[in-house]
C-alpha cells in the first residue's frame, strides 16, 4: 500500500491535539504529575469509581502517554482506559459528567480513526511537528527582515533624492546576511517536505504500526468532508479498542420535549415574564469512522452550547432526509448498499424541544463488494476430422455394381491375332 496522502497525517494529529486539548481544559491545566497523583488518590480510596481501575500505572508510563496526546505525537490503543476515561471521571463535577464523556468519547472515536489509517503515524507526526517549527521560524525570520531591512532602503533613497548625480550606495552587509538566512531555512523547509512526501515510498511494505494497535483492513469506502478535507479510506470495522457506537433508534417516536417554563413568583403586574427557551448549537466534528459494505459508523462532538434544558437527543439526516435519532455522540447506520455514496448531517434536539442548525455534512461511501476473480473458459467442442469415418449411405441409395465398381479391362482388339503358346502357329 503507498503511503497516505499527507493530508491525512496532518487531520490525525489534529484531532490527538484537540483530545490532548480537551484533557487539559477539563483538568484545569494541571501539571502532569499533580494530574496522576490526584487519579492514584481516587483509586486507594474504598469506594473508588471502577472506571479508574486501569489508572494503575507508574508516573513514567502516565507522563509519556500523556504527553504524547499533548503534544499530537502519539494515540497508544491503552491511552483511553489508562488515561483520557479516568481523567474525564475523576476531574468532571456531577452535572457535567456526561456531557464531558460524550466529547471525550467522540473525539476519541475520530482521533482512533484517523490515526488507524495513517501508516506509521508516531513518525508522520514527528515529522509534521518539525515542519511546524521550521515554518515558525522562518515567519520569524521574515518579520525580522522586515522590521531591519526595509527602513534603510528607505533612508538612503531619501539622501539620494536631492541630487541627481549622487552615486548609489552599497546595499549593507546585515541585509546580505539576512537574506542567506532566509534562503538557508526555505532549503531546508523544503527539504523536509520532500522527506514527508516521499521518505517512506520505496520501503517494503510494512505499515508500521506499534505493537497492541488495531490494523483494520483497508476498503473502498472512503470519505470527503465538505469543508475540502482530503479523501481518506476508511476501516471496514470500528478501533476494537474504542467504545463501540450504538445502532440507530428508528422503530420508537423521538423523546418529548420535557421543559417546561417556571411559573412566575410573583403574579402582580409588572413582573418579569419567564425567558423564551434557548435552541441548541450546531453539533461538531462529525466524522465517519468506518464503513463495510452495508454500515457506516459516525461519530461527532456535542454542541457548545445545549439551549433551554440540555441536549436530549440528535436527529440524523442522510441525503436531506431523517432517518433516525440517537441519544449518544456516534451511531450505526446499517441496511446500506454497497459501493453507494451517502450524505450525512446532524442536528441536536433540546429538552424544550428546539432543534439547532445543521452540523458539517461529509459524504460517505460504503464498501464495494469483492471482484469475482475470472474463471478458466471452458475447452471449445472437437471439431470431427477428416480421420472419422464417414457417415453410412441413406437406404435410398443403391450400392454400386461389381462392374460399375472395379476398373473396366482391355479388351484385344479383332485386328490382333493372338499368340500361339506352342509356337506351332504355321501350316
């Protein structure tokens, strides 16, 4: 298999870096250490939360994965149990618990995914990261030329321009030195985008991936997000390692709105009437994260903000059309054909019965099935040779006469007399 698109190492660590943003937003951005400590004090506690059970582990390995989701340069298959479930466990209040797993465990499933199908990712990311830095400093660079250079250019045109005959002066030496700089940092930025392109290229095939990690097949079904994302392909199953997405709802009525607005406290006149209800953001981040030949499954993050009374649940559209709703940030979507395109949106329901705008859209395909290979073509019939023999006469036809049949002889001519055989022929 050729190496990926680098656009789709570029989309996989971009979402490691907003799970690794999420942990650090939800943890208050704590110190790493301050962060594990609190998890090992939970679990010694008699009445811990089972969800942290897997947090057992020593500050090294803690640290390493953790920071390698910080900084986009890793998504090791333990990091869910060992790291991003019990941080979300141990670090969200009561009201915010679900809302906080349901992100997590959308970013996960997206992050999971793209991830999985970048060949040796650990190294893409690397070098990403080392492409980023090198195109920092060359922006720097370039506003330093900038704030340093121009302004002499500026002032010796100005001496020049009283006098006509005024001979032009050399061009500063910091200028120069500048410049070799700049040239010096574009050559190597390129230099290490050809080795990202075209670094693994030629190598025998291995895909790389770490030991542990899932290594899904690779199939037809591919997907393109409307925001011009580069088309990636798809597993043909879910990361075994992730929690799986649960099937569509279509056989039940979607939830009644519960909210219902608070009854003033004061009946006289004048007094403020209740707020109108809030609708829900957008959901975000949707994401199809694998596809076989008859299911899709898709995952997205909830919205910013849930409106009047909190989201209660989300309306999937495929093609334009509603097809089902869910009350989880991913779904399985079956019954599909294979080697069909499908459009997909969501669109989040509030306790009061608002609904929000429509999230991204990205196009999915399912699987096509596999080619039949060709089968052998069977021998063509022997044609009869002339060796055979040949069919027998019809009964109608008579069989020809002795004398038709063989050679007819000479007969002696009368002129001819014949000879005496005992040579007494003369009188």
């Amino acid at each position: 298999m050729g190496q990926p698109h680098p656009g789709s190492a570029q989309q996989a660590r971009k979402l490691v870096l907003e799970l690794g943003r999420m942990l650090s937003d939800i943890t208050s951005g704590r110190d790493v250490a301050a962060v594990h400590q609190r998890l090992l004090d939970q679990f010694d506690a008699a009445d811990h939360d089972s969800r942290i059970d897997a947090v057992e582990v020593g500050r090294r390995e803690f640290t390493q994965t953790w920071t390698a989701l910080r900084q986009g340069l890793a998504l090791p298959a333990e990091a869910w149990e060992q790291v991003v479930l019990p941080a979300i466990v141990a670090f969200s209040d009561p009201v915010h618990g679900k809302t906080n797993l349901e992100l997590a465990t959308s970013c996960w499933l997206a992050a999971r995914a793209a991830v999985d199908a970048v060949p040796d990712f650990p190294t893409a990311s690397a070098e990403l990261a080392a492409l980023e830095v090198g195109a920092a400093e060359s922006a720097s660079v370039r506003s330093m030329m900038t704030t340093t250079v121009r302004t002499p250019i500026v002032e010796s045109t100005r001496a020049a321009a009283p006098t006509a005959e005024s001979v032009p002066t050399p061009r500063p030496r910091r200028r120069r030195t500048l410049l070799a700089v700049v040239a010096v940092s574009v050559t190597a930025a390129a230099v290490v985008v050809l080795l990202l392109v075209n670094g693994s290229g030629g190598g025998d095939g291995h895909t790389g991936v770490p030991a542990g990690m899932p290594m899904p097949a690779l199939s037809a079904g591919v997907v393109a997000a409307s925001s011009g994302a580069p088309t990636v392909q798809l597993p043909t199953a879910p990361p075994t390692a992730s929690p799986q997405p649960m099937p569509m709802i279509t056989g039940e009525p979607t939830p009644e709105p519960v909210w219902s607005p608070s009854a003033p406290a004061s009946a006289a006149p004048g007094a403020p009437s209740p707020a109108a209800p809030v609708p829900p953001s957008a959901p975000t981040n949707l994401t199809a994260v694998a596809a076989d030949e008859h299911t899709i499954w898709l995952a997205w993050s909830a919205p910013a903000d849930g409106g009047t009374g909190g989201v209660s649940y989300y309306r999937i559209l495929r093609d334009g059309q509603f097809v089902g709703w869910t009350r989880a940030t991913s779904v399985t979507i079956d019954g599909l054909a294979p080697g069909t395109s499908y459009t997909f949106a969501i669109v989040a329901c509030n306790a009061a019965g608002l609904q929000s705008g429509l999230s991204n859209q990205i196009t999915a395909m399912t699987a096509s099935p596999p080619v039949p290979s060709p089968s052998p073509a069977a021998p063509s019939p022997i044609e009869p040779t002339s060796a055979e023999p040949s069919p027998p006469p019809s009964p109608s036809e008579e069989p020809p006469t002795p004398s038709e049949s063989a050679s007819p002889t000479t007969e002696p001519s009368p002129l001819e007399a014949p000879e005496d055989p005992e040579g007494d022929g003369a009188a």
